[in-house]
C-alpha cells in the first residue's frame, strides 16, 4: 500500500544537513547534526518517501489506513 503525502502548494526552504554514502548492503548513516538534532536514537523508525523523483525521509513510524 502507497502512502500519499501531500505537500504544501508553495516553496519550501531547505537546508543540507550532510550528506551520507550507501554501502554495498544498502545501508546508510545519519549524520550526526541529525541524530542531534531530532533526539534520534538506535530502534527509531524512519520512513521513505518518493516525491517528484526525490526520496524524503520522514520520523515514523506511519500508520497506514484503508
């Protein structure tokens, strides 16, 4: 099941918080400003999320719905 995520019809301010490299079984390290930043601890959940081409990440976990 697909989770729709509706953004805002406007322009959205970004900031580059740091970039990280995928290993060769498929894993990735949050930098740590992130970690930090959001209070994010070993067993947090963080979701996925394909918009326009751009995967975002997003604190989880989601509760999908029918």
């Amino acid at each position: 099941m697909e989770e729709m995520l509706i953004l805002p019809n406007k322009e959205v301010e970004a900031v580059f918080r740091g970039q990280s490299r995928i290993t060769q079984r498929g894993q990735i390290t949050l930098p740590m400003e992130i970690r930090k930043k959001f209070e994010l601890k070993p067993g947090n959940v963080v979701c996925f999320f394909e918009v326009d081409g751009s995967v975002f990440l997003k604190l989880g976990p989601i509760v999908l719905s029918e």
